[in-house]
C-alpha cells in the first residue's frame, strides 16, 4: 500500500466543477490521461494487498430443506426419500478469502464533472461448515468510486470520496458446491454480497482517504538560498478535459519565514495552449515570464547579484589588473592623482528588478546593474573613482535535475556601459567595456551561476521521480514536458 499515495498526486488534481476564483497564476501543472493509467498498473498490487486483508464473518441461517443441502450425492442420496420440506440450520463458522486476482484499475476523466476510479478484481473463497467445508468459488467483485477535493487553509489538496458503489458478483463454484440446493446458494451469495458491497467500499475509501497526510507535501516549501524558499498552492479548482487536466498553481515566495507579498502577485493567469509540450509526455507544466521575473527578482531582493569584486577574490594576474596602475592605462588622470599603485574594487549592486523575455527557442534576462570602482588600500578608507550604469544581457538554459529546475545563465551580447559619474575626469565608456567584461565574465558570472545552481523545485510528491524531461520556450512562456517515475 506504500506507493498508492503517489496515484494521488494525480488523483486530486481532479474535482467537480466549481466556479473558477481569480488567481493571477504564472504555473500550469497539466496532467495528462496517459499519467493516470500509468498511475494506475503501479497501484494493481498495493489495492490487491488490502482486499486480501478483508475477513467475511461466519453466519448462521435457516433453509427449508427435503433433508439435504445438496439435490445429488452422498448426502442426497441420504435423504431424497424423504419429501417433506423441514427447517435445517445452517451454520457458517467461517468464510476464507484465499486469493485476491490482480485487480484492473482504470480512469474515466469526465469533463466538467472530475473522475470516476474504476476497480475491478475477483475473490477465490473457502467455506468452514459441517457439511459444507471446503466447498470454493469464485466471485467476481468491483468498485466504482467518485473523488473530489477541496483545498485546506494552507492551500494543499485535500481528497473526499463523493460517492462509491460496489458491484459483486454471481457465485461460481470452483470446489464442490456445484449441487447446492438454490436455498442454500441464495444464503451463501445474500450473505457474502451484503459484506462485499460495503466492505469493499469502505477499504478503497479508507485508502484514499489515508493519503491525505501525504498531500500535505504536495509543493511544500524548498530552499532557493539560505533566505529564500518557495511552495506551490492551489488556489481554485482544475480545468478538466477528456484527456487532461489543468492545474493553476500560486508560487508563493518566503523570507526567513515571511511571506514576500509583492512576489505572488501575477497580472494574469498562464494560458497553456492545448498542444504546448510534448505531444506524449505524462505531465507538461507550464511557466509564464511572470514566474522567472519573480525568482530572479527574489534571488535579487536577498543580494544574490551583488558582489565586491577585489584582489582578493580574484587570480593573481587579475589581481594586477585591479589596480589604479591597470586603470590609467584607460584613464591617464588617475596616474597622477595615484602615483603609487593602489589596489582597487569593483562593487556590483543591482537596485533595479530583473526583467525576464520568453521568445521562441530564448529566454532573455537583462540586468542593469551599477558598479562602483573605488580605492581598496587595506586600513584605509575607500576613495570613489568612478559610477557605472551596466546593461548585462544574458542568455537563461533551463532543465530538470533531481525533481528541480535548474537554471543557468551565460552572457549573451558585449557589456554597454555608461558613465554616471567621475573623480578621475574624462574617460570613454568603450573603453571601460573592455576593461570591465573580464570580470563579469569570469567572476561575476560564475558566482551568480553558484548561487541559481541549487536549482528550482517544482511541485510533486516525495517519491515521485521526473523522468526524460524536455524544455520548449515560446512566446511568452516556456514548458517542462516529463514522465513519471514512482521510486521503491
């Protein structure tokens, strides 16, 4: 029963139809029919282990005989003289499950309405009775469950059988029995059907019902850095089709602890086009520009793009280069204002928001940060030099490792750099270009690609591997097309 709850990932994606609240969404998770009868041959065995634990009570009952319980036979033979029907009591001391046949599981997805589960299986029985010990069959046993589901207070699916109706069988004699007056068959199936019909539903109900605990993790909240983390909720109801469904999804951003208001509002919700992502992949999710804008931005808000950029921090070649010496080769004035070689500083800060472009085949990132250059002799207050204003372009590279997005981030055209103010004069901005880029190519870069490489999680489940992901970008939005893999 362990790796049933995985089906409910994709099980509570699907309710009846309610009317749609606002939500400002920048996810879609779609989860496709293929995913759900994928779900479903994983389930077979854990659903066949819980029937196999159903106990059929024993029973007494009275039927009216001519002096046997069979019409030939042994015990026929005993008592087919005599013709009078008399009262013969019958007592059950037990009823054996002793085999439960691998049930089949289907879905039905039901636009506008949300799903039907469909179980079908079969029982191998023995009796324990005088008389009629031993005696087996076989019946037939299926199951037809309604699921709906509502979301807690934290945002989190939450599942609720709606209604469910077992259907059972007709006894088919398998061992002995085949002579059983129709009284005494009558007995045996009236018995056995009403325990069946409620027994049954109420174990798949139990099932599904237990998995709510699990659901508790669905998109729970994930670490982008040290400050910041990020949980996925469910705001309103899916959209459900015949072959899919739609599941719009808050981001919800945290800082130590607090939410960051002003990063879970989305102007509008993502669309998903009905052919986005691979045309065969269980599970395609959707993210909007919106949704990188805002990771980018909270990555931003914590100080991810920041960084001073000294002797110390670089190689020892470069370190030379950081130096009013190096410099003045660009600007000659500082040469006589600083004879001595002192080492210098590049302070990077970004105080503008991150702006994220999705075209076809590209995400864009465009950074505008400033960058001082100023003095860094040791023990000795810094002296401004010079105020840039950089225009950073750089090309985003998603995938999927480990159940997260990764991103990574590479320059994509020259630095352009203006000059907002001087201490040492005139100088050409090109030129400082020049000077500049090896820096932000060769530090910047990296550290801001350590920083996004503990990656991005998506919602799931624990236990719920994706596999063989693709990316596609298109206009305005980019999609993440997976299977699914259930881990032992």
């Amino acid at each position: 029963m362990a790796k049933l709850w995985c089906l409910t990932l994709l099980l509570a994606l699907f309710v009846a139809t309610q009317a749609k609240a606002p939500c400002g969404c920048g996810t879609v998770l779609r989860v496709k029919k293929v995913a759900m009868e994928y779900a479903c041959q994983t389930q077979r065995r854990p659903l066949q282990e819980a029937l196999q634990l159903l106990r059929i009570p024993g029973f007494t009952g009275t039927v009216k005989t001519t002096g046997g319980l069979f019409n030939t036979g042994l015990l026929g033979g005993l008592f087919g003289g005599l013709t009078k029907l008399t009262d013969t009591v019958l007592n059950i001391a037990g009823i054996d499950i002793k085999k439960v046949q691998l049930p089949e599981m289907k879905v039905n997805l039901k636009p506008g309405r949300g799903i039907q589960v469909l179980i079908d299986t079969g029982l191998d029985i023995k009796l324990r009775a005088i008389l009629l010990d031993g005696i087996g069959f076989k019946i037939g046993a299926g199951v037809i469950a309604d699921i709906e589901i509502s979301r807690t207070s934290k945002g989190r699916p939450i599942l609720t059988i709606s209604a469910c109706k077992s259907i059972i069988g007709d006894l088919e004699f398998t061992v002995g029995g085949k002579q059983l007056i129709p009284d005494v068959v009558k007995l045996l199936r009236n018995n056995i059907h009403a325990f069946l019909a409620d027994k049954m539903c109420l174990t798949v109900s139990g099932i599904f019902l237990s998995l709510n605990p699990h659901l508790e993790k669905f998109g729970a909240s994930a670490q982008i850095n040290a400050q910041v983390g990020l949980e996925y909720t469910m705001p309103n109801p899916p959209v459900v089709t015949d072959q899919y469904m739609d599941m719009n999804m808050n981001v919800d951003y945290q800082m130590k602890g607090q939410t960051m208001d002003h990063l879970s509002v989305i102007s509008k919700d993502l669309q998903l086009p009905s052919d986005a992502g691979q045309k065969d992949a269980m599970v395609n999710m959707g993210l909007s520009a919106e949704y990188f804008n805002n990771l980018f931005l909270a990555v931003s808000e914590t100080g991810g793009f920041n960084m001073d950029i000294s002797s110390e921090s670089v190689s020892a070649q470069d370190a030379y280069r950081l130096s009013t010496t190096s410099l003045g080769l660009i600007i000659s004035n500082i040469n006589s204002m600083y004879p001595h070689p002192l080492p210098i500083k590049l302070i990077i800060t970004l105080s503008r928001a991150p702006l994220v472009t999705l075209k076809p085949g590209k995400i864009a990132l465009s950074l505008t940060p400033s960058l001082e250059i100023v003095t860094a002799r040791p023990g000795y207050p810094t002296n401004p030099l010079l105020l840039l204003n950089v225009d950073l372009r750089l090309a985003v590279q998603i995938g999927v490792s480990g159940g997260k997005l990764s991103v990574s981030l590479a320059m994509d055209s020259d630095l352009q750099v203006a000059l907002v103010s001087s201490s040492v004069g005139p100088c050409k901005a090109s030129s400082l270009a020049e000077y500049i880029t090896t820096y932000f190519k060769n530090i910047f870069m990296v550290k801001i690609n350590k920083v996004l490489s503990v990656g991005v999680s998506l919602p799931s489940l624990p236990d719920v591997e994706l596999i063989k992901p693709v990316t596609d970008v298109q206009q305005e939005y980019a999609v993440v097309s997976c299977d699914l893999k259930y881990r032992e």
